[in-house]
C-alpha cells in the first residue's frame, strides 16, 4: 500500500471490553468523515516499528464518524496487541488503511453466527446488519468464561438480546461437547458465518458435514493459520512483473513477497499468514499454488489471483499484474 493510501486518524477513546480485551475508537486526524465501509470488513492499523495489523471493524455506527476495533493481548504478541495495550494512549496518532471486506455478509433467508473469542467482532456488525434488514438470526459467542465476553452492552439491546446464545467452555459448553440445535436441522436457504481460529473452524465443518449441510454453506474468516502440509516440498520458480517483464527467482526459502520487497517492488502485508487478504494480487500468466484461508475455492480454481505472503507457484513462470 503507498503512503497516499493511508489514512491518519487519532484515538479517540481506550476502554476495556470484557477481560483482556481492549476497544479502540479511531477518528480521523484532520476531521471530516471516515470511509464508509460493510460488516465483516477490517482495517491494517499500523503499529509503529512492528508495520500493518487486522483488525475487524466493529463500530455501533458505521456513518464514519468513527472506526472501533477490539484488540486482544495475544499471549505470544507479534507486536501489535502488546503496543496497544501497554503503550497506546488516547490521543496518540496511528495510520490506519482503508477498509477492504474480504468477508461479507452472504445473502440468505436465515443466518446462524458462530463466533469464538475475538471473533465475535466482525460477526458482532454482520448480527446488528442482519437485525436492521430483519432477518432471523442466531448468534452464537464462544467464549472460555463469562468474564471474557466482549460486547456485553451490545447485547442487551432488543435487536441481538433475542437472538443470543452464549456459551462457556469452563461450563462444559463447547462446540466440542455441545451441538446447537440450529445446526442439526440443515436448510437451504440459511447461511452459516463463523470467524475463530483454526480448531474452532474445523469443528464447525466437522458438525456440519454430520448433519449434511452444503459446503458452500459455510463463510468463514480464521484468525489463525491452519497447519500446512509438512511433506510439501517447495520448488523455486520465476515471478514477473507484468509493467517491466523485469522477473526474479523465488527459492524454496523465500516467499513471493519476500523477493518483491528485497527488488523494492511495493506491495501490502499484514497478517503473512495468508488470512487476511491485504497482498492479494492479479496473475496475468502462470498457475498458483494457492496456500490460503481467503480465497474461495471457486476463486482459487479461476487461477486470476495470489496471496504473495503465503502462496507459490505450480508453473516454472507466474506472471504478476504489478
């Protein structure tokens, strides 16, 4: 992303949000209006020495008068969490990207959320969506005791209080021992929408293949990697800039982006994990070997797109429209 793309906001407030979780308004520096923006969209926050950060939006609001975010302390802290919680200030100045959705609400009939942990905040803004357009829901948050819930002022309100069903681990309530009776009984016309991490993903899929609902079914954003296949051995292969023809060796080490940003060729990162859609870029010439949580498996088979952070190449040769 070029600098002229970002934009500078100032943190309004900091307020804690159910145990170890922080939110965060944001607004914009100069005054004016924020970009309007979809539920299940994030922004990159720039966390300064440590670069981009995903975080979903999560604003009551979404009329640009402010962006909120809720940050949990990751106990193995890349940097991001761990700034914001010990060292960001209100007031304090951040550069933030534009919202990108990257998970948008499907349409549907009838919806039914899950979420796990921090999770629960792009689903948080696709349930007060879904209430607005009045659509039945369930909303379903997964948390491992009460006093980690976030959001509880939020759900007492009439448009989620009906449709919530929260569920404690410590309580012996968990996907992995309990299944909602929304998900045993499969319907056509309902869209399931889930964000968690991996293991909580996985179960979710597990649950519904039993009960024989469609794959396609299913949208759903992780917030941690799945494990990758070990045996895979990485093969070198050529990008190519599509603007010069200029092409650079990719080794069985390095990633695409890596080799970009070593040739100062600008592109955008932030997870690196392939989860969160910031480097997402067009092929012009060549066959991915798409290693990603983001694109759907009709995109991937459309062969038109790659995540640098992650992704490789099954052609000697990948054609890049940069």
């Amino acid at each position: 992303m070029k600098h002229t793309e970002l934009i500078p906001v100032t943190v309004k407030t900091i307020s804690e949000n159910g145990q170890g979780n922080l939110s965060l308004q944001l607004i914009a520096r100069q005054g004016g209006v924020l970009p309007a923006y979809s539920a299940g969209a994030h922004i990159d926050v720039f966390i300064p020495d440590s670069g981009p950060r995903q975080y979903s939006l999560c604003s009551e609001v979404s009329n640009g008068e402010y962006y909120e975010i809720c940050v949990k302390l990751a106990e193995l802290s890349a940097g991001g969490s761990h700034f914001i919680h010990h060292h960001l200030r209100p007031g304090d100045s951040l550069n933030i990207s534009a919202p990108r959705n990257h998970f948008p609400l499907p349409a549907a009939g009838r919806y039914l959320l899950f979420a796990g942990g921090i999770g629960i905040t792009p689903l948080l803004a696709m349930a007060e969506e879904i209430a607005r357009q009045g659509i039945a829901f369930e909303l379903h948050y997964y948390v491992s005791h009460q006093q980690e819930t976030a959001f509880s002022h939020r759900f007492t309100a009439a448009a989620l209080a009906d449709h919530l069903f929260l569920h404690y681990s410590d309580a012996g309530d968990s996907l992995r021992h309990t299944i909602p009776a929304a998900l045993s009984s499969p319907h056509p016309d309902t869209a399931v929408i889930a964000c968690g991490p991996d293991g909580f993903i996985r179960r979710l899929q597990e649950i519904m293949q039993l009960h024989h609902w469609q794959p396609a079914q299913l949208s759903f954003e992780r917030f941690t990697h799945p494990e990758t296949d070990k045996q895979a051995e990485n093969q070198s292969f050529y990008i190519e800039l599509n603007s010069s023809g200029q092409r650079f060796l990719v080794s069985p080490e390095q990633t695409i982006a890596e080799v970009l940003l070593t040739a100062r060729v600008d592109v955008m990162l932030s997870c690196e994990q392939g989860i969160c859609g910031s480097c997402i870029t067009d092929v012009i010439d060549g066959i991915p070997d798409h290693r990603d949580c983001v694109l759907s498996d009709e995109e991937k088979a459309e062969n038109t797109q790659i995540t640098l952070c992650c992704s490789r190449s099954k052609s000697p040769v990948l054609v890049l429209d940069l």
